[in-house]
C-alpha cells in the first residue's frame, strides 16, 4: 500500500538554481545567428567589409592608399547593417512572436532585454575587430598591388573613438527596436534617423545662420561625426555634444521604450 | 499544484476575465473549458506573468511564476504552438530550451523521440511544419525541463484523432505521476476525453467547476409524455422547473423517481423517463457557444 502511495508522488528534485546571466547571453547569441537570415545578415558585414576593401584598392587614388581610407570606407556597410542585427534582436521577439517562450522561461524581461544588449554590443566589437582586420588585409594586399608606400595613419585612441561610435549606432537600432516593438517600423525609422534627419539638420543648417551654431547639440550624426574621421582627438566640447545629444537619442528614447517592455502583454 | 484566486482582467471598459477562482490539483488533469474569447488564454498568460493581471493572484505551488528561479523546470507552458521563428529548426527551438534551462544535451533528443518527431522533421524549419507538427514540438519544449505543472492553451488543436489519443494517454501518465495539467479547450468532447476536472468559463466568469463525474451526473432527468403540456403543468405544480429540449421532451433537475411520481399521481402516460446523462454540461456549453456565435455574427 506504501509503495503504490509512494509511485504516485514525483521524486524530489535537486534545488533548483537560478539562471545565471552569462547563460541568458550566450543563448541571446545563438539566436543571433541560427536563423538563415540571421546568419546571413551577420555574414553580409564581412563580406561587404571585404567588397568595400577590394573597392577602395581598386578605385582610390595610390596616395590615398591609407589604412584610414580603408577604415572610413568599410564604415559604411557596417554602420548600416550592424544596428539591423541590434534591432532584430529586439523585434523578432514580437515580430515572430517567439516572446511567449522567451518571457516565459524567463519571467523577468529586464534580464532578457539587458542579454540582448550585451550580445548585440559583443557582435559590435566582433565586428569592429573584423573591419579592423579586413582593413588591414586592404592595405598591405593595397601597398603590394599598387607598389604605393604602405601607410598606417590611425593611432589607437582613433579605433576606440570609432568602436564607440559604432557601438553608439548600434544602440540607436537597440533602442528603436525597444521603443517600436515592430521589425519594419523600427528599421523604416533607423533610416529616416541615419539618413534623412542628417540631411534636413544640414538644409537647415546652411540656410539659417542660428541653427548652425546649435546644430551640434541637436543632430546626434553630426556631434558624432568626429569619432569617425581619424584626425584629431576630440576637444570638451565635442563630448558634451556627444552627451547631450546621446541623452535626448538614445537614453530618453529608450528608457521610455523600457517602461513600455516593462508592462506591455506578450501575446 | 497551480491556485488561481478572484482572478481579473479588465481592458478599457470590458472585463475579459471576471473573478476567476479555481484550483489545478496534482495528479489530476483539469480541463479548462470554454468558447473562445472566454478568456482561457488570458487566464493563462496571467499565470505565467506575460499580462498583468488588475486584481487577483496566480501562484504555482505557492509561489508567483516570476518568482520561479528557472521556471522551465518547474512549468512546462504552451500558450500557442505557431508562436516560433519560422526559419529555426525543431531541434535548434529545443536545443534553445536546453541551453536556457542547463539541461545536459541528450535531452533534446529524448524529447525529440517522446513527441515522435523524426530525425528528418527535426532538421525543418518550424515554417514549414503542420499545425500538428508545431503542437507536438510545443509539447516537447514544455516538458524538456521535467517540469511538476504543465500549462497548456488548446494543445489538442490541430491534432488528428490518433495525435489527440497520443496526447490524452501522455497527459493521462503525466497525472498519474503526480504531475498537475491544466489544458485549455474549446471542445466539451476533447476535455471529456481528457480531463478529470472541468473549469468551464464564459464571458470571463466560471460558470461551472467540478470534477467531471459529478458534472456529468447532476445533469437531471429527461422526460416524455403523450400529453406534454399536461406534465409540465403537473410539474409545475409540484415546485419543479421543466424546459422543453426542443425535441418534444421536458428536461428537469428532479430525479426520475420524482418525475415518475408526479406522472402517476397526475395520471399522465410517459412515454421515456431517463436520466440525462452530460446533457446539463452540453446544454451549459452549448449555450454559452450560441450566445457568442451569436455575437459573432452581429459584429
């Protein structure tokens, strides 16, 4: 009789320990790239850093033959297809409506949200490692072909202005795909931002004298545009420009779109 | 052991879920029975933490879900089998689980086998699978971590008669292993087949709560005569309340001895005495389904 009671009740279980955040990560990774157009979209950043290096050795001039060029001109794939991966990430999980298990198995979305965010910066650097990289490969394969001086002219604090400022582009799609919840929305709105406000700030800029002098403070592209050019290294004001208009961006957007996650139904 | 305790659920001026109280036991399959739009699936994401609820409490065991340290291996959930990435493959959605919840490896192809999915169907893309397919992947992923509670929205959707047998015999072994299963339904025949507790729902309130024996049983007694509307006067007389079903019988709450007695004491001829047995479930159900049909079609 004992044993027949006893079959009926499950046997007691180790303590169940908690999910550790590393592990959160390491599977928002995974997500990242096992999907065809996951992978694909990672992928497409090496290839299009290695088109735009081929590109640059084909069509430049021998005494721009520089690793800046190199590193300016692989900027632009990435600075566009890096803040996708970020935003995707994010949307995906409503878009494909794959939410209800990943909130379900953890029922905490500050943890799932900050796992995303740090897997999508570590994609970030991967990335700025690999343009660096290809960047390099250019300009020896460069130097070798052309039979031009090979030129390093980048020091290390400009690749960290420039990993900042990917990663800061990067955080613009996170916050997006945060705020708007929708794949196509956020990523229409990713490029109105990158693309079409820069080119108002600068109408806007050059037909009126007072907006010039304020346009540093207000269009996040153009207080950032220093990290990028591989010149001189920022003066104050150019960190102040990037911090005011990095608050109004991207920290007040996205807390805004955090309180939303917060309490919003996952259907 | 799942508490449900005056549960609600309001959005803008509707109430989807109106003080709703039950209890899931363990070892015992409840099943949670009502048309849709009764606010089953609201219920269930209540429970598991993915909509908040305006008043009320669900706890597992005791305890808030969100409280759970890693609630897979306690609550296996399946709210809506589609809701996967299509271009992820069956195992690597498993595999994602695995990882989640730190379960060794071999797990995923245990569960793989436990919902007879084949090594083929596995390597699919989730896009490209039948809706059966998707629910026995959904199955896989809620019991991958060896949970004690099963919370599952109308599993058997989509399934063909075979897939509901299988899924009615493992949910069956499941209770008896002193598992708690809560499934949703809105089919009285799937949760008869199934269940052995009822939770029946409409328009956001419980309706009725039982075990399903005693729900079938307190069905009440049907009846015919040759002379109807003189029984059912009879009947009235007596203090007893008889509807006519609609196919020239009275149905009443009183038992048959009664009915019989009241016939004989007015001298009216019977032609059928019986008891109706889940007919009271039905008819409940059945209204509940007509009234939001009938909504349906006005909208």
């Amino acid at each position: 009789m004992t044993a027949v009671a006893a079959e009926g009740v499950r046997p007691h279980r180790a303590v169940v320990r908690p999910v550790p955040l590393s592990r959160i990560i390491a599977v928002e990774l995974r997500k990242m790239f096992d999907t065809r157009s996951g992978f694909w979209l990672i992928a497409s950043i090496a290839i299009t850093a290695v088109l735009a290096a081929a590109g640059v050795i084909l069509f430049a001039a021998d005494d721009q033959l520089t690793y800046s060029t190199f590193a300016t001109a692989i900027r632009f794939p990435v600075v566009i297809i890096l803040p996708l991966v970020a935003i995707l990430a994010v949307t995906s999980e409503w878009s494909q409506r794959t939410g209800l298990t990943t909130f379900t198995l953890i029922p905490h979305r500050g943890r799932i949200i900050t796992a995303k965010a740090i897997s999508s910066v570590v994609i970030a650097i991967a990335a700025m490692a690999l343009t660096f990289a290809v960047g390099a490969l250019g300009n020896l394969v460069g130097a070798a072909v052309t039979g031009a001086p090979l030129v390093w002219d980048v020091t290390i604090t400009q690749c960290l202005y420039y990993v900042l400022g990917m990663v800061l582009s990067l955080l613009v799609g996170f916050m997006l795909g945060v705020l708007i919840r929708a794949s196509i929305g956020a990523v229409v709105t990713y490029f109105v931002l990158t693309f079409l406000l820069p080119t108002i700030f600068s109408l806007l800029a050059t037909g009126s004298h007072w907006f010039r002098g304020l346009q540093p403070w207000v269009d996040i592209q153009f207080a950032q545009s220093g990290l990028f050019v591989f010149d001189k290294s920022l003066t104050g004001e150019q960190w102040a420009q990037i911090g005011v208009t990095g608050v109004v961006w991207l920290v007040v957007p996205l807390l805004a779109g955090l309180r939303m996650v917060m309490r919003a139904e996952v259907k | 052991m799942i508490t449900v305790d005056g549960l609600s659920k309001r959005y803008g001026g509707t109430l989807a879920v109106d003080d709703v109280s039950f209890t899931a036991a363990a070892g015992r399959v409840t099943g949670f029975l009502g048309p849709n739009g009764a606010g089953k699936s609201t219920t269930m994401r209540i429970m598991v933490g993915l909509t908040r609820a305006t008043s009320g409490t669900a706890t597992i065991a005791g305890r808030k879900f969100a409280d759970l340290p890693n609630p897979g291996r306690e609550v296996g959930v399946l709210l809506d089998a589609s809701a996967q990435h299509a271009g992820r493959t069956g195992r690597e959605i498993l595999t994602l689980a695995q990882r989640l919840m730190g379960l060794p490896r071999t797990r995923v192809e245990e569960m793989l086998t436990a919902v007879s999915l084949t090594p083929d169907e596995a390597t699919r893309r989730v896009g490209e699978y039948s809706l059966g397919m998707r629910q026995r992947l959904g199955i896989a992923t809620a019991l991958i971590g060896d949970p004690d509670v099963l919370i599952l929205d109308e599993p058997a959707n989509g399934l063909d008669p075979a897939g509901i047998r299988w899924m009615r015999d493992l949910l069956r072994g499941y209770a008896d292993r002193g598992g708690t299963v809560l499934l949703s339904s809105h089919l009285l025949h799937e949760i008869e087949v199934i269940a052995d507790d009822i939770v029946m729902i409409g328009h956001g309130r419980i309706v009725s709560h039982g075990a399903k024996t005693e729900l079938l049983h307190a069905a009440g007694t049907i009846v015919r005569a040759v002379d109807l509307a003189r029984l059912e006067q009879a009947l009235t007389d007596w203090g007893l309340t008889a509807n006519a079903t609609g196919d020239g019988a009275l149905r009443t709450d009183a038992d048959a001895a009664l009915v019989g007695t009241v016939a004989l004491e007015s001298g009216v001829a019977l032609t059928e005495l019986r008891a109706a047995e889940g007919a009271g479930l039905e008819e409940m159900f059945l209204e509940l389904t007509s009234t939001t049909q009938r909504e349906g079609a006005r909208a």
